[in-house]
C-alpha cells in the first residue's frame, strides 16, 4: 500500500517489441522491456526478458525481471495493456503478490472485450484460462475521456489517477511505458518507432 505518492516515485514500465505473422506462426519470441524511472524525470535502470508470441510467460518474466534486479525501491509495475507478444496475457494478481507490488495497466484504446474473447475461443485451446487472466484485471476506467483508460490491482483509483499524472511528461502515455515502447521496438526493428 502507498501511503503517499511522491513526485520521485519509482515506477517500472513494461512494453514488448513487435513481431511479424510469420514469426507468430513459428512461435518465435519477442524482447519485454522494464524501464525504471523516478516520477517522469530520471531513468534509473533498464531489464530486459524475452517471451514467447502467444505464449503463457509474460507474468513469470516480469516477476523474474523485478524480484532479480538490483531496483529494490520500486513502489509500482506498470504495464501498457495486458496483453503481451501477441495473447501472452499477464496475471496481474500473481504479479502484484509475487512482487509485492501494485499494478497500473495504462490503456490507449478501450479494449473490445467480446471481440478478444471470441479471438482467444477461435484460436486457443486454453481460451478460458487466458480469459479468466483478462478478467482478473478488474473494470477498465476512463482518465481522459477517448484518450486514455486504465485498470488497476492493489491500489486505489484515486493514486491510481495521480502516479499516471505524474509520470507523464511529452505524451499521455506514461513516461517509463513510451521509453519502453521505443527501446523494445527499437531492439527488434533496429529503429524506435514512434508511440
């Protein structure tokens, strides 16, 4: 529990790379990339795993990447989206209580529940499971309206609203969420792309 939200509060950021059909289709693996920040000022640190396209380890190498780091005054993970390297969907309870830390997922788009659903029934065998994973994430809220909506796990909407606010620095997406977006592009394309 955060008694207090402070301007230099540690947040890590996680956003995977991009991939191709072909290497989704071959099961191939994308790069998960953390970026450690103090507020939305300083870069502390950078962890990097890779995960499977469609696979089931998203949650597993977060909790490796933070609990193994040398960044121990985390206060918050932060996810952009909960799904990873395809329908590899992150396990936000396991996260939270595996790294005893509360969880921000920080969404552009508002997700189309139903049509994840029925994609996830088409194409998997385990699609129950993987729902109950996107379900676990709790009611999706709207921040700006159209622009930005989040969910939240161990931590109250209101710090909620205020550590997205204050991680923000030239986008509306959080700062260590964009940095990490472009060094994970980066990584598989040879060029950031842009947020």
């Amino acid at each position: 529990m955060i008694r207090k939200v402070k301007p230099q509060i540690r947040v890590i950021g996680f956003d995977d790379g991009t991939f191709s059909f072909k290497s989704k289709l071959r099961r191939d693996k994308t790069v998960l990339v953390g970026v450690v920040m103090k507020g939305s000022q300083d870069i502390v640190g950078i962890v990097t795993r890779w995960i499977e396209i469609d696979g089931k380890d998203s949650t597993e190498k977060m909790i490796d990447a933070i609990n193994n780091s040398r960044f121990k005054d985390l206060r918050i993970v932060m996810l952009k989206g909960i799904t990873y390297a395809g329908f590899n969907i992150v396990d936000v309870e396991r996260l939270s209580k595996e790294t005893g830390l509360p969880v921000i997922i920080v969404i552009r788009k508002k997700p189309d529940l139903n049509a994840m659903e029925n994609a996830l029934r088409k194409h998997f065998v385990d699609a129950d499971e993987r729902i109950s994973l996107l379900k676990k994430a709790g009611e999706i809220r709207e921040l700006i309206p159209g622009k930005i909506f989040y969910q939240s796990y161990g931590i109250p909407p209101q710090q909620v609203e205020e550590i997205i606010k204050l991680t923000q620095k030239s986008s509306l997406i959080p700062e260590p969420l964009r940095l990490a977006h472009m060094i994970a592009s980066a990584v598989m394309t040879g060029e950031s792309k842009k947020e």
